[in-house]
C-alpha cells in the first residue's frame, strides 16, 4: 500500500539543487514543528514566512484563502478623520427614510427593498463621507468617480438625497410612481432619473462588468491623450449573490492584467441572495477570495466588528479562527437569530478550548458579537479598508465586507430568509427601529398609521456636515452631468459624397463599403480621434486590418515584442495611444466597452463615437440584455451586425445565421435599426447619425439613442444614389423608390399587370433580378423600393397613430411613401417574415411578404436562398400569386413558373 505521507514526485525536481542539504534542513525543520507544536502551528509559520517573502520582493505564489478574520488587524486601522458621532446620526436619519419610503409606498402596490441597504448602510455612507469625488473635484474635475451602486440600495441613496436638500418629502411619497413625471425611479436609472443616476445596476452581473470597462476605458481616455482621468476611481457596489452571475467575475482577469488600480469592488457579504443563504453549505467569503486572488486582485476582507477583538486576544489555540472557517454560512446566518445559550452549545461547544473560552464570555458578550458586530457595520473598519484600496497600487482591490441584511431594522427581518420580499415595518417595528437609532421622532408623529420622514431641518449640524463633506470632495454624489457639450463639427462632405457614385464595375460588400467609411472619418482633423473602433477579435473577418497600423490595438503596455508580421504593410501594431479596442472573443467585454465609450459624453465631458462591429448572430441575441443597458444609461454610437442575414454567410450555418436581429433591436426603444441595401445608404444613415447623436439635433428631436445597422459580406455591385431631392430624407425615414420598370429599361407591354416589391439589405439584389425576370417572362411591371428601415416605418406609423388618438390629423410616412404605387406590395428580406411585416397593417396596398423563417443551414447562399423561398425565382412565383389572386395574370401562370424555376 502507497504511504500517503511519502514524499510524491514535484515539479521542483526537474531543477537542480545547488545545495540539497540545506533543503533538506528546511523540510526537517516543518516536519519537527508539525510533531512538537502540530499542523496548525507549521501552517502559521509557513504563512508568516510567505508574508516576509512578499514583503521583501521574493516572487512567490499567494496563498488563495487566508484565515476567515479582516485582513486589516485593529491595531493596524489609521485614524479615521471627521466626526463619527455626526456620521452615524446622518446614517441614522438615512436608515429611517429609506425604510419609511418604501413603507409608505407599499400603500400603492408598488414594492421596494428595505433590507439591503440596511446591511449596507455604512459601506455608502463611509464613501460619500470620505473618499467619493463629486464631479468638481480637484483631482478629477467633470468626472469626479464613477460609481455603481447597488441597485436594490437605491432607497437608501434617495434618503440621502433628501437629507442634502436634493430632492423633497413628495419626491419620496413618488417612489415608484413614475407616470406623473416627478417619481423616483425604482432602482438607478439614467434615463428616468438623468440628474442623479450614471450607471443603471439592477440587471444583475452588469454592473461589475461595466465597472471594469469604465476603469480600462477612463485609462484609454488618459493614454490616448483625449483627457486626463488619472484621477477618477472607480467604485461598483455588488451583492454576494450577485456574483454567481457570470457576468459579475468574467473580467476579473483583464482588470489585474492591465493593473487597474484606479478601481474598487465592494461586495456586500450578508450572505443572503433573494431566497436564502448564497452558500448555505460552504463559506461565499472564502470562495470570493480564492477567485479574487487566483484572478491578480488585491483582497481586504472586511468581516468581524471590534466586539470580536476580546476573542481573537483569547483564542491562543487557533482554536476560534478554526471553527469560524468550519462553520457554513447559513449556520452563521441561525446564530444571528439565536439566544446566547445556543450559540454556547453551538459554536463553543464542540472544542474544549472554545468551552473554556465561552466561559470567560458573558451571555451580552455572546450575543453583541454574534448578532450586531460585523466588520461593514463599523465607520472605521470600513474607512481602513476604503483608505488600504485607493493607495493599493497595481492591481484593482475587492473589499469583502461582512454584514447582515436587514441589520437594525429588528428581529422581524434582520437575517431572515424572507427579508428580501418584505417591503414594510409596522409601526411598533419603526418605533423600536426609532428607540435603537435614538432618532428625535415623537409618536405623535405617526399620524393614522402613517410612519413620517425624518429630517433634523435644513441648517441642522447633520445637514451641514454632510454638505461640508461633499464640497470638500467636489459636490454631490451621485450626479450625471446633463448640461450639454458643443456640437462636434460635421466631417467634410466629401467623406460621404464619395459613395454616391456607386462603385462602377467593381464588387463592395456592404460591410467593406462600411470599414472604407470608418476609414476616411478618422482621418478627420476635427473628429477623427473620437471614433472608437471595438472589435472581439474578428477585425480580419470585417476587413478592419487596414487600421491596425495607422491607428494601433490599444494596449497599456504597448507592444513589448515584435510581431511575426512586422515586415507586412498591415502588421499587428499595439499601441499605449492605440485607438482600436480589440477586446478578444468577448462580446459582453465589447459591450461593455461601447457602453463606457458611448456615454463618456456625461461622464467625462468627452463625446466619443465608438462603433462595435461584430458577428450580427453574436450582438442583440448574445448581448441583449448590456443593449438595454445602453439605452437606459442613454449612450451613443453605433452598433453594426457584420456578415448579416441568413442566407449571407455561407457555410456557417445555424448558430451563425442571423435571421432575427432586428426584430430584437425593435425592441430597444433607444435603437434605430437600419438594413441598409447600398453603399451611398451606408453614408446617408452615419451622416445623420453623427448630426443627431453628436451634432445639430432638429427640434424634439432625441439625441440619446444608438444606431443599429446590418452590413453583409456578399460582394455586390454598388450603384450610384439615384438623383432627384428628398432622397437623403427618405433613406433616413426608412423607404425610397429604387426604380420603376421604365427607369430599368423594362419596358412592360401595355396594361400590364404592376407589383411593388420592397427589399432590405442584400435582399435587393434579389429582388432587382426579380423585377428583370418579372418583365421579360412574365409581362409583369414591377418597381422596386428599398426598405433601408422596417422598424422606422413602423414606429413612425405608431406614432401618427397616436396623433390621431389626439386629434392631429397625421398619415403615416410609408402610406404616404406608397400613396398612388400600383399594385400589391410584395417584401421581402434576408430575415425572418415578422421583420417587414412590422409595416403591414399601415400599407394600403394588398401586402405579402417573404422571409427566412427558421434555423439557418451550411450550404452555398444560392442553396439556402431556394431552401427559404427568397431568391429571385421565389420573388417571382409569390408577386404572380398575388397578382393571379387580384385577377391580374392568369392563375395558370404561377404553376408554369414554379415548373419553370424548379420550385
């Protein structure tokens, strides 16, 4: 039988030893520790052995997990400035009315979270007291620090608010109550709440994710040279719970990579997620701290308040920091809601050492440290591990603070597992919650039950201090800039003029006519170092190789090696200064770099027009959720789904042939999605986007939106914009008529038989032949229009809709577009049916369409494109259906052309 304890083979033995006696001594001196004093002690050698290694610049790796105690020793805490009395009355006041906010609204229906910011009380207040720059900051002015608060915090953020004179008893009584235009907005959100909210949270995972990218994107701002932001930190405020979404830890390497030491997680460790324990049968702290370290961060565990020094001076054994990394976390969570003689049973019971010390305790002793003393409850435990953080240099720093949700708020919720979904306290509980805060409010304030808010007035001290506070830091916080920035001058006009045109004999897929656009634009002298490039490592697929010399893949560190394609004319070039984020296979990163870039207007000051170009399978159905996000953070730019359609990129197959995408981005109401067919539509739709989103917007018109545009790899002849005015206009409305039959030189027979066929994208093409085929084999006149947006029609039919709802007499612009065209309408697109059947019940015109309904298949476009019932042939056999159904053409045409065409 093999000696368990028997020396196994190391990696260390394929590397001499220069003096194997003196390992040996070492390895001998363990292994006489372990005998004599036991494994507990050998292991606190080791580890103090480690730290003197660190601490004199020996590399070594770290330990994943330390002992479950804070990482910052009392002895060790500095002093923290201010009055800590005055904090802990403001903090008071802001428990109070976060909860008296939530109850007062629980009248109405609409809900709220009372027990997250009770846990976390502190961890804000400790930040907004000391460390949170307002945007007038002297060491960041106009940007101040980005924070990211969590989302079911938002009560108490509001309850501040009010205490600063920012908002007003009916601003709280409107908690929820949106649809008067002077409510508070449940969780933070920029585009309901723009003056106060930056960041919307609440959509779990995103949050961390965009903290990230916001800390990398305000490094790429300072080493780009576009404005110094060296001096923002970064602070997102994130749940236990919060971090099994995938999201939440899926960038913790790009951060320490990079160094990104200008950000900070605080993860609030009440151990509680939305039903129960978050790890009810393991220890959420230790397993965040091992996935920290082993990704390159900086830990501070920020767990037990000064109640538990007495016991670690009386723990001589090891014995207490043993059971306390013993015990699962919902069994922590039971003692917070037992009495002392449990947890003596419990806890102590089960070692000798800790069944001497328990008698040294008294039962007050007992139960302060296991009920109320948690290191996130504390001013200076909190301020020691903010201070460690922001003078951390070289890697992001995770704060692991211990609390309990609901903490203060009384034996009814504080630990329970139901806490989350309880919205109020009654008023005996807000009475006893009064008495334990000694806050100054009377019982005859509660008038008809009704709990009142709490305010000390406005010159009271408390008041005072919280404002002297926040001046000597640059202002309030949180706050988003809304003022707006001057017009970014419009690029040369011959940038776009130059696809009018059209490209001759030559083939240009949408998507090249799209990058040689992008191209000429950074060129501008004016504008041209805003654009933001960010591309998940496909920019070789989009054609994009062009731009990695001329403008570089931003890297902090530069290009520290020489690329294997030095001597080619396009070689990878990184760059400190580098413009391109080429983020690698992540779309979420990617998005989270949009995000950051896209709003960097309100942030920072700074408009910058970022473009994320991608996959358009792998954008709106991969990242759909960081597309709200965008809209409700009310970001700018333009997303552009590459290589799109379902029957455009052949060979790929199902899970890469888009067919759907823009019926998910009409579901953004801050998107605009085009499907442009040509080159000069391309131009026409970014022209007056960079006029919208960065320019001189027309009146009501919003500039708070993105664009949505899908570009196709399917090299096509690019024709010249058709001459006449109004063109422009159209292309932007969402449908221009390309040509009629007579225009095509498809002169029909007299009294022929007319159809309307509207196509999208690349979908053009087909039905261009379609309309050639129509002519000369059928007899049939067709003209065609091109659909450069489905969803534009329709919601400015939605809208004309609404106006007449009010009286105003409004005809929808595709009525009017298709007013007096003859014939029945035919549609088609590279998409599923339900994309150009959003115009449907506004054309007055008989009205079909044809899709790509279904999985998408591997196969050449032609064979897919006949699979889906959409190419040419196709076009033709469903306009003669309609037309036979009219009594146009004879009914025995459609059969003769499907023989025809082998359909």
């Amino acid at each position: 039988m093999t000696d368990p304890h028997a020396i196994q083979p190391s990696a260390l033995d394929q590397f001499p030893d220069r003096d194997p006696e003196e390992t040996a001594e070492w390895q001998a001196s363990l292994d006489a520790v372990t005998q004599a004093a036991g494994p507990h002690r050998a292991a606190y050698l080791m580890r103090r052995t480690l730290e003197r290694a660190e601490g004199n610049g020996i590399a070594l790796p770290k330990l994943l997990e330390t002992d479950y105690v804070n990482t910052i020793p009392t002895a060790a805490e500095p002093a923290a400035p201010g009055d800590e009395a005055m904090e802990a009355r403001i903090t008071a006041w802001n428990r109070w009315n976060a909860a008296a906010m939530v109850t007062r609204g629980a009248k109405h229906g609409v809900g709220g979270h009372i027990a997250t910011f009770a846990s976390a009380a502190w961890l804000y207040e400790t930040g907004f007291n000391h460390f949170f720059q307002g945007k007038e900051s002297q060491d960041s002015p106009g940007s101040g620090d980005q924070l990211y608060i969590q989302g079911h915090a938002s009560p108490g953020i509001y309850a501040r608010a009010f205490l600063d004179g920012r908002l007003t008893e009916a601003h709280l009584d409107n908690f929820r109550q949106e649809s008067g235009g002077n409510g508070l907005p449940s969780y933070p959100h920029p585009r309901r709440l723009p003056w106060l909210w930056e960041f919307p949270t609440v959509s779990m995972g995103l949050g961390p994710l965009s903290a990230i990218y916001q800390a990398r994107f305000n490094r790429y701002l300072t080493n780009r040279g576009i404005k110094d932001v060296g001096g923002s930190h970064v602070w997102a405020f994130l749940g236990d719970g919060e971090m099994d979404e995938p999201e939440s830890t899926a960038a913790l390497a790009l951060a320490a990579r990079e160094e990104l030491d200008n950000l900070t997680f605080v993860i609030n460790c009440n151990l509680q997620r939305l039903d129960g324990p978050v790890r009810a049968n393991f220890k959420i702290v230790q397993e965040l701290e091992a996935q920290f370290r082993g990704a390159g961060w900086n830990v501070i565990k920020t767990l037990w308040g000064t109640a538990w020094d007495e016991l670690f001076r009386l723990d001589t054994t090891g014995a207490l920091v043993r059971r306390l990394r013993q015990v699962p976390d919902a069994q922590v969570q039971t003692y917070q809601t037992r009495d002392a003689a449990y947890i003596r049973q419990d806890f102590f019971g089960g070692d000798p050492a800790l069944v001497e010390m328990a008698k040294l305790l008294s039962d007050d002793k007992i139960l302060e440290c296991f009920h109320l003393s948690r290191g996130g409850h504390e001013a200076r435990k909190v301020y020691a591990a903010y201070k460690a953080a922001v003078e951390h240099k070289g890697a992001p720093t995770v704060i692991l603070a211990q609390t309990v949700k609901g903490h203060t708020l009384g034996e009814g919720f504080a630990s329970k597992n139901a806490n989350h979904q309880m919205k109020k306290l009654s008023v005996d509980e807000f009475k006893a919650m009064r008495d334990r805060l000694e806050l100054p409010i009377s019982d005859s304030q509660f008038v008809d039950g009704v709990v009142p808010y709490g305010h000390p007035g406005a010159d009271a001290p408390e008041v005072r201090y919280l404002q002297e506070r926040r001046a000597a830091l640059g202002g309030p916080a949180p706050a988003r800039r809304t003022h707006p920035l001057a017009p970014l001058p419009a690029p040369a006009e011959k940038t776009f003029a130059s696809f009018d045109k059209g490209s001759g004999t030559q083939n240009i897929a949408t998507t090249m006519a799209f990058v040689r656009l992008v191209k000429d634009l950074v060129r501008d002298k004016e504008t041209g170092k805003r654009w933001v490039p960010i591309v998940p490592d496909e920019a070789r697929t989009f054609g994009m190789e062009s731009l990695f010399p001329s403008l570089g893949i931003y890297s902090p560190k530069g290009q520290t090696y020489e690329p294997v394609d030095r001597d080619q004319l396009m070689y990878y070039k990184e760059a400190k200064n580098g413009q391109i984020l080429n983020e690698g296979i992540t779309e979420a990163g990617s998005m989270a770099d949009f995000i950051a870039a896209s709003t960097a207007y309100s942030t920072h000051g700074e408009a910058m027009i970022p473009f994320y170009i991608f996959y358009s399978m792998f954008g709106w159905q991969r990242t759909a959720d960081q597309m709200w996000q965008l809209g409700d953070q009310l970001g700018r730019g333009f997303l552009v789904g590459a290589t799109a359609g379902r029957t455009t990129l052949t060979g790929e197959g199902l899970q890469h042939a888009d067919g759907h995408s823009p019926v998910i981005a009409a579901t953004n109401p801050a998107a605009l999605s085009y499907d442009p067919a040509f080159a000069y539509e391309i131009a026409v739709i970014v022209k007056d986007g960079l006029r919208r989103m960065y320019g001189e917007a027309a009146p009501g018109e919003d500039q708070n939106v993105f664009y949505y545009l899908t570009v196709y790899n399917e090299p096509m002849p690019q024709p010249a914009k058709p001459a006449g005015p109004g063109v422009d206009e159209a292309i932007i409305k969402g449908l221009y008529r390309f040509n009629t039959a007579e225009s095509a030189g498809l002169a029909p027979v007299a009294n022929a038989a007319r159809i309307q066929l509207l196509g999208s994208g690349t979908a053009i093409h087909w039905t261009l032949k379609a309309q050639k085929l129509l002519a000369e084999e059928w007899g049939v006149a067709a003209d065609v229009w091109s659909a450069t947006s489905w969803t534009e029609l329709r919601r400015d039919a939605l809208d004309a809709d609404a106006a007449l709802l009010r009286g105003e007499e409004r005809v929808p612009y595709v009525r009017q577009a298709l007013q007096g065209a003859e014939g029945p309408v035919l549609a088609v697109s590279d998409y599923m049916r339900q994309v150009p059947d959003q115009i449907a019940q506004w054309v007055e015109q008989d009205y079909s369409s044809l899709g790509a309904d279904g999985f998408g298949l591997s196969d050449t476009r032609d064979a897919a494109r006949r699979h889906f019932g959409v190419d040419a042939e196709s076009i033709v056999v469903a306009a003669l259906a309609q037309l036979a159904r009219r009594g146009e053409v004879k009914a025995t045409a459609v059969k003769e052309a499907r023989e025809k065409y082998g359909l």
